[in-house]
C-alpha cells in the first residue's frame, strides 16, 4: 500500500512539473521577450546596406 502512494505522489509530481515546462516553453514561443534598445540611439539601415545613427526622439524612429 506504501508503494502505491509513493508512485502516485511521484507521477503527480513528474506531469506537475512537464506541464509547468510544456506551458512556459509555450507562452515563450508565442510571446517572445521584447528587444531593449539603448536609449541615445538607433541603427537606420537603408536598402544600399548602408547605416545611419538617429536619435531616438528622432521622427523616423516612428516609423
């Protein structure tokens, strides 16, 4: 009788603990954290591969 309330104490200790990683491994993917970006400036890249440095008050950040 002990062996069966040991096993049952842990399988439901095992699929708490899958379901815990199976949903944050989820929300993750479907949430993915945000980019910080520096605060003073921003890299504009243009089609010629070419790259500008802008201020992020600038107007084109809105873009």
């Amino acid at each position: 009788m002990q062996t069966i309330r040991w096993l049952r104490v842990i399988l439901s200790t095992v699929f708490i603990l899958l379901g815990l990683v199976f949903g944050t491994y989820f929300y993750i993917k479907e949430h993915p954290p945000a980019i910080v970006l520096e605060e003073s400036a921003v890299d504009l890249f243009k089609h010629d591969r070419s790259s500008e440095v802008i201020a992020l008050k600038d107007f084109r950040c809105l873009e």
